[in-house]
C-alpha cells in the first residue's frame, strides 16, 4: 500500500510524527498524537502499528544519541533495564492473549488520575539527580524491575510506556527528569528492535509514508531533546501533564 505524501492525509501524517517526534524525546507519549491521526485521517488499522513503529525509531535512536553525547543517561541503569524491558514485552505480549485487555484499561483510568496527583503534589521530583549516590544493587534490581514491569506494560497495551519510564527511574533511582528521559530514549531504541524488525518484514508498513515520517519525526526528536537538554524540567513537566491528559482521554475513548 502507499499513500499520496502530498494529499491532507500524508502531510497530517508527516506533521503528527514532527510533533511526536519533539513530545517522545522529552516526556515520551508521541504515539498518543500518531496513532490518532492515522486513524483519523482513514489509515487503515493493520497498518498503523507497523508503520508507527517503523517510523519512531530512528528518531528515538537520534534522541537517544543526542542524550548520550550530552552526558544525559546513567548507562548503570539504562544496561540493566534493557534485557529485562524485552523479556517483559515478550511477558506482556503473551499475557495480553490471556486476559481481557478492559480490566487494564480501567485500573489504569483509577489509577492514572492519582498519579496525576501525586506528580502535581511532588514538585521536586526529577529537580535534582542523586542517582550517583545509589549503592549499586539498589540500581542493578531497580533496573531489572523498571524493565521488567514496564516492559511488561509495552508488550500488553503500550500508550504512555516511555513516560512510565521516565517516572519510574526519577522516582527510585533518583534521576533528574533530564537524565531520566534519556535513560528511557536508550532503552526504548535498543529494547524495540525486535519489534521493528518483525513489523518491517511482515507486510503491514506503509513504507513511502514511513520514510517520510521518519525524516519529520528525526527533526522533531532532535529538537525536542534539545529543548530538555537545555531547559530541563521547565520543559518536561508541562509535556509530562500533557502526555497524562492524552492518556486518559485515549482510555476513555478506548472503553466506549
């Protein structure tokens, strides 16, 4: 299948994964713009996935790069994590053929809104990074637990994972949300290869559009990793409330 890059369709498209580009370097989420707009805009369902993922990850790998090279991830963590978050998408892949996807998505509309909350009420949370002073087997079984966890999430239902990350490695591991989003840009890259390279060679990606969108999407990640490099968390607290609302709205919508 391909479409016409310069209809409404394709330039929506392009310009949804420039966004998600610039909101998945700084908090995670971009999939709550994309997969919305393709739907919208009449792409069909079985290729929408493919081609979201296909699209993204040359971008999270630019954004990942340009964490990496300011000195953004804490690689004692982000090693651990990765292994472990692909264990658990495969855990969470096969559980989501077990149990009914709607019990997921109401405990998370409880539970969302009261992370909300306590994100809202702890305001210091990622202002500093204290990740150094972590003895290291409190890293080394935190790590393996955010991957596993939330790798688990991936694999089962998906929208919102990198933004989990972030939390959860600024949450127990102490890391600044600058150093936090790098972390889970590295992990995210490496962790979804497999993934992209099922969903490459299964006949279900629009390749004209993902080449288009990866280029849009490219720039939007290196800009937006740029911004929380340099503006930290004045930038990604606000995008971080942001990706929340989109999820619960995605989860409302995903229930009717």
């Amino acid at each position: 299948m391909r479409i016409d890059l310069i209809s409404t369709q394709g330039i929506l498209c392009c310009l949804a994964f420039f966004f998600a580009g610039v909101v998945d370097s700084i908090s995670g989420g971009g999939g709550l713009i994309t997969i919305p707009v393709m739907l919208a805009t009449g792409i069909p369902v079985h290729y929408i996935t493919g081609t979201n993922q296909c699209s993204a990850w040359l971008g999270t790998g630019v954004a990942a790069y340009k964490y990496i090279k300011s000195g953004k991830v804490h690689f004692p963590s982000a090693l651990v994590t990765v292994p472990f978050a692909v264990v658990g998408a495969f855990l969470g892949a096969r559980l989501n053929l077990m149990l009914p996807e709607r019990a997921l998505k109401l405990f998370m509309l409880v539970s969302i809104p009261v992370l909300a909350v306590i994100l809202l009420s702890n305001k210091k949370l990622g202002e500093t990074d204290r990740a150094d002073e972590q003895p290291a087997s409190r890293v080394t079984v935190c790590s393996a637990l955010i991957g596993l966890v939330l790798g688990a999430y991936q694999g089962f239902y998906g929208p919102g994972s990198g933004l989990f990350f972030m939390l959860a490695y600024a949450a127990f591991l102490k890391l600044s949300l600058v150093r936090a989003t790098g972390n889970t840009r590295f992990v995210i890259a490496i962790a979804s290869i497999t993934s992209v390279l099922t969903y490459a060679l299964s006949g279900t990606v629009i390749w004209n559009l993902a080449i288009a969108a990866t280029a849009f999407n490219i720039v939007g990640s290196y800009l937006g990793a740029a911004l929380a490099i340099k503006n930290g968390s004045r930038v990604i607290r606000p995008i971080m409330f942001g990706v929340v609302l989109l999820l619960i709205v995605k989860l409302i919508v995903d229930l009717r």
